[in-house]
C-alpha cells in the first residue's frame, strides 16, 4: 500500500514564535495521532530552539488531505500560521 510520508522542518523567526510552538503543540499532537489514518506522527525539537523537526505518515491522500484541512481550521493552524514550514511530501510504504 503506498502511503503518504511528510518530512521537514518548522522552522521559527524568533523566541516569541517558539513559544507559540511550545504552547500549542503538545494538544496538536495528540489531537493528530487520534486522527483516523495517522500512522504516524513526530514533531521533535533539534538542538537548535527555534527548529523542530516534523515526520508524518498518512495511509493515503484521502486522509492527508482531511488532516491538512483540519490542521488549517485548528487552534494550531491559526495560532502557528506565520511560522516556516520546509516540508516534502512523498508517496511511501510506511514501516514501524
């Protein structure tokens, strides 16, 4: 089954971003891995403060596009919409 895998990067301008990050993510996360279709899914600070790395699986298209949608209406989407996103997406066989 070929699935949908994002990888990337949020990357923040500046502490008061990042603490919009941190103030926000953790209900983000739980409320995306409740998601039906979600495989997967890491948002996991780097050495750097103001960059987290961001790893997602998704069975299909079908349900990415339903988790991007949802993302863009949430708290988090309005709340993190001015933050950099360097993201790829690519069709993938997910494997735990």
């Amino acid at each position: 089954m070929t699935n949908v895998h994002l990888t990337g990067r949020l990357i923040c301008r500046d502490t008061t971003q990042a603490a919009i990050v941190g103030r926000h993510l953790p209900p983000h996360v739980e409320l995306t891995l409740a998601e039906s279709g979600c495989l997967s899914f890491a948002v996991t600070a780097t050495t750097d403060p103001l960059v987290w790395d961001v790893e997602e699986w998704f069975t299909d298209e079908t349900t990415f596009a339903a988790h991007q949608a949802r993302v863009a209406a949430s708290e988090w989407g309005r709340a993190t919409a001015g933050i950099e996103r360097s993201y790829s997406v690519e069709a993938g066989t997910y494997r735990q």
